[in-house]
C-alpha cells in the first residue's frame, strides 16, 4: 500500500509520532513517504525564521523519504496562516504525485491543520484519507480560549474534516469524550496509541535500592501549571528527605523551574534531553512521576513502564495507560494526594511484566498491523 504521511506538526516543532508511524508502515512491507509543512514564527525561530530553506526540502530521516517545505507564519493572523498552510501543503502533495504517483491514502497527523488539508485533497484525488489525533482539549483552549472564543471556524473546519475522514485515530478513547463539546462524535473512530520504540525503550535491572535514596524522575517540557510541577514542589515537602527527585524536559533547567523547587535541594534539573538522555535518566530511575492536569497520552508513562519502572501521575492519564500494579494514581491538583501515591509507588519494584504489557499495546509492529488493518477495511 502507497501511504502519504502529512503531519500537523514537524521538526523542530515536535511531529516525531508521525515519523515512528511511518518507520513501523515501512518495516512491514507498506510505499511510505512525508510530506511536512512546517510553520516558523518569528520570535519563537527567530534566526531560523530568515535562514531556513525557501524552496522544499528532501531529506531522509531514520530511512523514511521526506519533503519539508518551511512556512513563515504571519503574527497573529491565525486565519491567514492556517489557510496559507493548507494551499501549501496541497502544492506540495501535488509536487509529491507527479514524482510518485497517486497514493493509496492520505494519513494526517492532528486535524488542524493536516487534518482540514487531507481532507480538501482526498476529495479531489478521490481517495480515502485517516486522521491520527494527539491534541487534548486542553491544548485548544490555550490557543484558541475556553470554549474557543476566538477562531470558531477553524472549529467548524475541523469537525467537517473529522467527519469527512474513514476513520479518526485518537491516541486513547478518553480523548474523544475530551474534545466531543467541540466536535462532536459524529465520525468513525479507532483508538490508536502512539508508539513506543520498544527495541530501544527496554526492560533494564536497577541498582539495589539499599544505601542509597530512591530516585524519582519527571520528563516534562516547563509547563509549571499544565503539566503540574507546582503540585510536585508542593508534595516534596511532605516526602522523606532521603529521596532524589530528577527533572528533565525542555526549559525545565531555567531559573524559574529552580526558584520553584529552591526549598529542596535533593531536585536535580537536567534541561531538554535527547532520546538516549531520556532512556538513561529512566534506567538510573526507581519510579516515574507525572503531576499533569491535561494529557491526550502521555507517551513518557509508557517508555518509563517499558523499561520496567512504576509511575505515578493523575487522573487525566487514560485508562489504556494504567496497568495493574505499574499505574498509581492520584486526585489531579491534590499534593497531598501526590505525594501519599509516591510513597506508595516506593514500594513497587521494577517488573519485566511492565515491559511485555507495553509491547503489546504499542511496539511499533502492533501499532503498524493495527494501522494498516483499518487502511485496508
């Protein structure tokens, strides 16, 4: 089968779920290629706002095919450049076909803007396009306000783009009752979890506890409020003194994320950490923690389970997340509660049995089966 992958999202702005879906279609038999429109803003890229490439892109990443044209956004003109996304990823896919041929789907990642896209070209060509869903609620409403007070129509535009599409993948089944008062649930859909690199992300033994503190970690971008930190720095006050807590995550070494642990100096902050920073800091782990008040799915929840740590996080993590005894949960915003569940995670022992569940629910062979079974229904 001929799938052509188009993200919402791409490097350096995130996307990386779209490429682990195209390397897994790939390695089971499947003609897979991206093509990427990436929005720049000129003061979150600043240099690379000017410098990037003017013309499309072609290059290969970890074996797939992509073509990534760079798009400078204008500021605050919303409409504008989700529209003027939309015309070029269309001249791309067009410049696409005349290489290639006509695919046999269009698989958008996230439905704004990807989603609005495939489904004004799938209608054109005359093939079926699919949906991959991986933003909450919560995501929406710090760009757009609660209830979407600002850009109703890129609601209306997105809802027509859900329904038109043969199937919507949400990451989890919570993420449709999530966005439901914005879109309805008028529309197939399939839950589909993103993928965990299960050869990499794997089962490792842990120094013997004795002697020395347990460790926990947190892997999170700074997001103080969204994804709970000041719970945590609260909780630790209530936690013994002889634990270690390891945070790692993009902004998470800056001033403001130290002056909000300053009370406690068994906090190690260790900033954005690539791929293999991240599976270290979880082999040298005891447990994970994640205080979010929002989450679609939490992929750091299932790479710390399959290298056979415990995680404790709140009740925003979807119930396909929470294995039996690997899962523990607490009240959302409650430090309290946090930290009674940390405690209790104290206890748990890292298990093989993690590891083996994760495979199962999102390897890369599973999810890629998954996919290509509802391509072909």
């Amino acid at each position: 089968m001929h799938i052509l992958e188009i993200p919402s999202f791409f490097p350096p702005h995130g996307g990386l779920f779209c490429l682990e879906q195209a390397k897994a279609l790939k390695a089971i038999g499947h003609e897979v290629r991206i093509v990427s429109i990436v929005e720049l803003g000129v003061s979150l890229d600043r240099e690379f706002y000017l410098m990037a490439p003017w013309r499309e892109e072609r290059k290969e990443l970890e074996g797939v095919e992509v073509f990534c044209t760079y798009m400078r956004a204008v500021p605050k003109a919303v409409r504008y450049n989700i529209n003027h996304w939309v015309r070029q990823c269309q001249k791309a896919v067009e410049r696409y076909i005349r290489r290639y041929g006509k695919p046999d789907v269009l698989h958008a990642h996230c439905c704004k803007s990807a989603g609005i896209a495939a489904s004004e070209m799938a209608e054109h060509l005359g093939i079926p396009f699919f949906i991959s869903e991986h933003l909450s609620s919560g995501l929406f409403e710090r760009d757009f306000g609660k209830g979407w007070q600002r850009h109703g129509w890129l609601k209306d535009e997105m809802r027509w783009a859900y329904e038109a599409a043969k199937c919507v993948f949400p990451v989890s089944r919570e993420l449709v009752d999530d966005l439901a008062p914005y879109f309805g649930k008028d529309y197939c859909y399939q839950p589909v979890s993103n993928i965990v690199d299960t050869e990499f992300f794997t089962y490792n033994e842990r120094e013997p506890i004795q002697g020395r503190a347990f460790r926990f970690c947190c892997l999170a971008v700074a997001d103080v409020y969204g994804k709970g930190y000041d719970v945590l720095a609260e909780a630790l006050g209530s936690l013994p003194s002889d634990i270690e807590l390891h945070i790692g995550g993009q902004g998470t070494d800056s001033r403001s994320m130290q002056k909000l642990f300053a009370n406690n100096s068994s906090v190690h902050f260790h900033g954005r950490l690539d791929k293999a920073g991240v599976r270290d800091l979880l082999w040298k782990s005891d447990a994970l923690v994640l205080p979010s008040r929002s989450e679609a799915q939490p992929l750091v929840i299932l790479e710390a389970l399959a290298t056979g740590i415990p995680v404790v996080s709140t009740e925003c993590v979807p119930q396909s997340l929470r294995i039996p005894g690997g899962c523990v949960i607490a009240a959302i915003g409650d430090a309290r509660a946090l930290a009674e569940k940390m405690r209790e995670v104290m206890s748990v022992a890292p298990s093989r049995e993690f590891s083996d569940i994760v495979k199962g629910l999102a390897s890369p062979s599973v999810v890629a089966r998954q996919l290509t079974d509802i391509f072909l229904s």
